[in-house]
C-alpha cells in the first residue's frame, strides 16, 4: 500500500507552526533515542517525556503561540513535555498503545513518519554520502555480483541507484559551485571574501570534491569498472545461452514445442519454471549492468566538466581577489547615493540648512588660505661643472695577435741537440720537461705537412716516462735535406 495514503489530515500542520524547527528537533531526539543499543524494545511515554524535557532544557528553545497547535481538547498547554508528545500523537507524528502487561502507553513512529524522522536526522547531521555515493561503492557492487555464485539482481540494483545518485551528487556539486560564486562577487571587501573561502574549505562539496579527485578518483575505477561490466554481460549472455539450450533440450525431451508450452501453462514442471525464472534473472541482469554503463558514462561526462568548472571559477575568484587588491577595499563614493536620497526626499532644502550648519562646526570655508599664498622655495641652484675628458686607452693591432708559444730559433736548437748522424731521433731522453714536449709536439706537426716529410718518418714504440709524459718516439732522416 502506498505509504502517503495513510498519512492523517493533521500531519502537515507541524510544517504551518512557527515552532517548526522546534518540532523538528524533538522527533530527531525522540528517533536517534529509539535506534540507541538499549532501547531493545519501543519508549514508553514517560520515557518519551524524559527525553523532550532534556532536548528542551539543552537547546534553550524560545516557544510561539500559534494558533495552530490550539485546539478544543488540548489538555496540556504551552512547551511542556506532555503537551508536545500529546500534539505529536493528535497530528499523527507518533503512535501511542497501551501495554496491558507493563500497564503504560508505548510510543513508536509509523512507517511514513519514520521516514520523516529519518530525514530530519540526516539533516541535522554532516552529509556521510561519501561513502555511499562513490565510485568505489559502484565497483564494490560490481566486484561482488561478479564473486556471487547466485547472481543476486539486488546488487546489480543497489549498483543503479549508486550511479544514479553520484551523478546527482556531481550535479548538486555544479551548482553549489555557482552559488559559491554569486556569494563571492558580492563581497567587497578583504574580510567578506576570506569568510567565503574559509567557508568553502570547510564547506562539505568542497571535501567531497577532495575525496572524488584523490583517494575516490573517478579514473583510478575506470577502467576496471568497464572491464568488470564487460565481463559480467558476457558471463551473463553465456549463462543464457545454456539455459536456452537446457530449455530446448527438455522441450525436446516433452515431445515438441506445444507440449512445451501447455506444460508451461498448466506448471505442472518445476524444473522448465525454473527454468524460465533463471532465463528472466539473466535478461533483468543485462539490463541492470547495462544501466550502470550508461550512469557510469554520464558520470565520467559530469566528473569532467566538474574539473573545467573547478578551474573556471578558482580564475574567477583569483580575477576578483586581484581587482580589490588593485581597485582597494572597493568602498564606493558615497556623495551621489547621497545626493540621489536628497533629491527623493521631500524635505531637501531642510536638510541642506542642517548640513550648512554643521559644517561651522569644523571649520569655516574659504578659497585663499595661509597655504595659499605663493612662498619662495628656499633652494641653491646647481653650479655648472664641466665634465673632465677621459683618456682613451692606447691600442695597438699587435695586443690581438696571438704569439707563438716558441720562435723558429728554439725549435730548431732542440732538433739541433737530438739530432746524430742526420737522423732526428726521439727517445726516453728527449722530454724532460713540459715545454720539451710541446716542442715536440711542433716538430711533428711540421714534419708531417708534407706526403714528402711523412716518408722520411720512422714510428717506433710507446715511451711512457716515471715523470707522467707518454708519447710515441720516433725518427726522422735529415739527411736529404
């Protein structure tokens, strides 16, 4: 039966009082007291009144009379405990039945006002629909229709309803982020904008947009959220397949497909009904799993344009942070917002003989002042002093001629002293020194200019000195020169 039917007439007048709020609290109370570990069995209508009078006390409440919760046979009047549980009962909040056995009234909450409570109570309370509404929830419905050995539908659908209410949460989440925006353009100035951010930090869609993009990122499931539906459908299909096959082949064995059919009709085979029954869970299975891709890709469309929608309004509120530090606390000119209210005003010209006075109390206006009058400026002039001419630095092209490091006479002073019966001879002897080196180092680079030259060279082994020198020695025949 559908719950909203056996709602009473009288139930929506706790939304028409002004102690709404007030009502709303004590069912919260009266509702979280009923879930507690102890309360095994339903409250009692003392216990009832026990817990109003302590929420009462607590929160300090300030109660109007409204003429709405006077009626003809009320028994209790004003914020007593016993007056509200007694108007909760009348409206139809709560149910109340006497108990022969402890001799007392039991209070308890029928099923479409539970459903209230349970609302109040949640909003009351931090939103814990991170845990619900996640990608992860999606994937742990997913992952454990695929480990169920019956295939329960019940999973698939709690899997819907999870898809269906993250893309909802991202789409509150759009628009909360609009909201937050319009608030931020409103404040001018420094102290109203970091109330705004500071509450946007603190802000739930702001915690939730955290979770969605670190520990819940929507891309760290993707992929095997796609790979465990394509799984299950193919699982699925083939499990069909047999039951299909299993069908034919019983139908088969019934004598044909109208024997088939009048066997189905009359039920007198447990085994085809199961039959059907199993094919109809597949069919409703592929559905569902099929539902599920389709939230799972508005949800990846929504997750997206969440992140572009992040970025454009950080821009914007970094864009209007940056106009106040340049444009100042943005404080207006009120000089025509004042002349605009004179010129509505009917009583104008009395206003101005008001401010006229006033202002002899400051002082009085004039156009030349003691400032104003021309002053000679006490300063000394600057004397003229000639700017002394600066040598230029003698040059000469030579400084930027590189100098051999040795001149012809010293090179050949060292083949002179290695040299023995025509024959330039390099050996262990030769180098002693850096620069012997160097001048070795010339002496064959000018021997090996010319294909001549070369043929009178003679290569012989590697010399390696106790001082660190190596080179290759050498010799060259001097005597066709």
């Amino acid at each position: 039966m559908i719950l909203k039917k056996k709602i009473p007439r009288d139930f929506y007048k706790l939304f028409r009082t002004q102690n709404m709020d007030y009502y709303m609290q004590l069912l919260t109370a009266l509702y979280q007291a009923m879930q507690e570990a102890y309360a095994l069995t339903q409250l009692t209508d003392s216990e009832c009144r026990s817990i109003l009078a302590e929420t009462i006390a607590r929160v300090n409440m300030v109660w109007w009379d409204d003429e709405t919760e006077k009626t003809e046979d009320e028994g209790f009047p004003g914020l007593s405990p016993s007056a509200v549980l007694d108007r909760l009962v009348k409206w139809g909040w709560l149910s109340s039945d006497f108990d022969e056995k402890l001799n007392c009234y039991i209070i308890g909450f029928p099923e479409y006002s539970r459903l209230y409570a349970e609302l109040f109570d949640r909003l009351g309370k931090e939103d814990d629909s991170m845990e619900r509404e996640s990608i992860l929830s999606v994937y742990s419905a997913l992952y454990t229709y695929d480990a169920d050995s019956e295939k329960n539908n019940s999973i698939l659908k709690s899997a819907v309803r999870t898809s269906k209410s993250l893309g909802q949460m991202l789409s509150n989440m759009q628009d909360s982020m609009r909201l937050w925006f319009d608030e931020l353009s409103k404040r001018r100035d420094f102290i109203g904008i970091q109330e705004v951010l500071v509450n946007e930090i603190n802000n739930r869609e702001s915690v939730k947009y955290a979770i969605l993009t670190t520990t819940d990122s929507f891309y760290r499931y993707k992929e095997a959220v796609k790979e465990l539906i394509a799984k299950i459908l193919e699982e699925n299909e083939n499990r069909r397949e047999k039951l299909m096959a299993q069908k034919r082949m019983l139908a088969a064995q019934t004598g044909g497909a109208d024997a088939l059919q009048e066997t189905a009709a009359d039920g007198s085979t447990p085994a085809l009904l199961k039959l059907e029954r199993s094919i109809q869970f597949c069919e409703e299975a592929a559905q569902l799993v099929l539902l599920v891709e389709r939230e799972f890709d508005l949800i990846e469309k929504k997750y997206n344009r969440l992140i572009e929608l992040k970025t454009v309004f950080a821009r914007r509120a970094l864009a209007r942070i940056h106009y106040l530090l340049q444009e100042g606390a943005g404080a207006e000119d009120s000089t025509l917002e004042l002349i605009g209210l004179l010129n509505n005003s009917g009583k104008k010209n009395a206003l101005l003989e008001d401010f006229r006075d006033s202002l002899y109390v400051t002082a009085p206006f004039s156009i030349v002042g003691d400032d104003s009058l021309y002053n000679r400026r006490q300063r000394q002039e600057n004397e003229f002093v000639p700017l002394a001419l600066q040598e230029e630095a003698s040059s000469e092209i030579a400084d930027f001629v590189p100098k051999p490091l040795y001149t012809g006479k010293q090179l050949q002073e060292f083949r002179r002293q290695h040299t023995k019966d025509g024959i330039f001879q390099v050996s262990a002897d030769t180098v002693q020194s850096a620069e012997d080196l160097e001048k070795l180092l010339f002496i064959w680079q000018e021997a090996t200019q010319s294909r001549q030259e070369e043929d009178r060279i003679l290569l012989q082994e590697e010399i390696h000195q106790e001082d660190g020198f190596s080179y290759t020695g050498f010799s060259i025949d001097e005597t066709e020169n």
